[in-house]
C-alpha cells in the first residue's frame, strides 16, 4: 500500500507571514516539519507542497521532495487534493507545515487508525491530544469535540462552550 505524506506550506499565511521558512536553531521550520515526516515507518514517501517559489527554491536546495501548487488554494487540504490528482497513491496523510516536533509515531498511528477503519467507510482520521484540566494559560490552537466513539464532532479555534457558563479546552488537534 503506498501512502504519501504531504506538508502544505504557504508563505503569505495570514497570522505569520513566512512562517515555513522562519529558523528554529538553525533549521527552517519545513525542513524540521520534512524531518520528522521522513522518519515515520508507514509513509512511502515525503511532499512539500508549496504555491511559493522562495519555498519551492528553499526545499530543493535542501533536497527536500518538493511541487509547485496553484495560488488559488484557500487550505492545505485543498493543496492536497491537488497533489492528490498528480501523485498516485492509496493514502495521502496531511501534515501541518508548522509542526516542527511532531512524533513521527504519531503520525504512524493516524495512519494504523485509518487503515484499520477503512474497513467500516472510514476514509479520513486524525490526532489529538488531551489537554490537562489544571492548564492555566490561555492555548491557542485548534481544538476538537469527540463523540462517545471517538469520533471528532467538530474542530474550533475558540475555546469549546460546553453549558454556556464555562468554556472548556479538553483535546487539542494535533497537525495531522
């Protein structure tokens, strides 16, 4: 089963401009992001996906798999697809460009869980983490609500209301 891991990276992010190529001790964030992907067991190979010719010039310089997507993409997830429709696979994993210490056994196990649920019409998954009730400050991120089965209801930037007196963060959406 082939199954290929694809990092949308953009420049002109709105909340941080240029963000995939920002130094994190020495390293751009995409290339730690790349990293981490390539030591997972279960992909066949590593993409960047990128609509940025400073990222696209930065990844080949790195030898890091790297291919050119329209500007028109307004998510990541729409520049997967789009490499979905270049590149044959069975699987394609997304993977958040600005994850620089994502577990690559994390991202290993969303795979597992998915190929396990395929089986039942299952075709998408994802990773969480819960997030301690003692946490204080203020997360920012995006944040989830499961059902009993564990199935994600909904994903939300804002802290989850859950009585309208309170609001609650319990999961934490991990970029996979």
């Amino acid at each position: 089963m082939r199954i290929l891991g694809i990092i949308p990276a953009r420049y002109n992010s709105s909340r941080f401009p240029g963000k995939p190529l920002t130094d994190i001790a020495g390293k751009s964030m995409i290339q730690r992001v790349y990293e981490q992907a390539k030591k997972c067991e279960l992909l066949s190979s590593v993409f960047v996906a990128t609509d940025d010719k400073r990222i696209f010039d930065s990844c080949k310089k790195m030898s890091i798999n790297v291919i050119m997507t329209s500007k028109k993409h307004l998510t990541g997830t729409d520049r997967v697809y789009e490499v979905s429709k270049r590149i044959k696979s069975d699987i394609y994993v997304n993977i958040q460009g600005d994850e620089p210490l994502i577990n690559p056994k994390s991202i290993d196990a969303v795979i597992n869980l998915l190929k396990k649920n395929l089986k039942r019409k299952i075709f998408s998954s994802t990773a969480y983490v819960k997030i301690p009730k003692n946490q204080k400050k203020k997360l920012t991120g995006v944040y989830l609500v499961c059902n009993k089965q564990n199935e994600v209801l909904y994903l939300s930037r804002y802290p989850i209301t859950s009585n309208f007196k309170k609001k609650i963060y319990k999961k934490k959406h991990i970029g996979i």
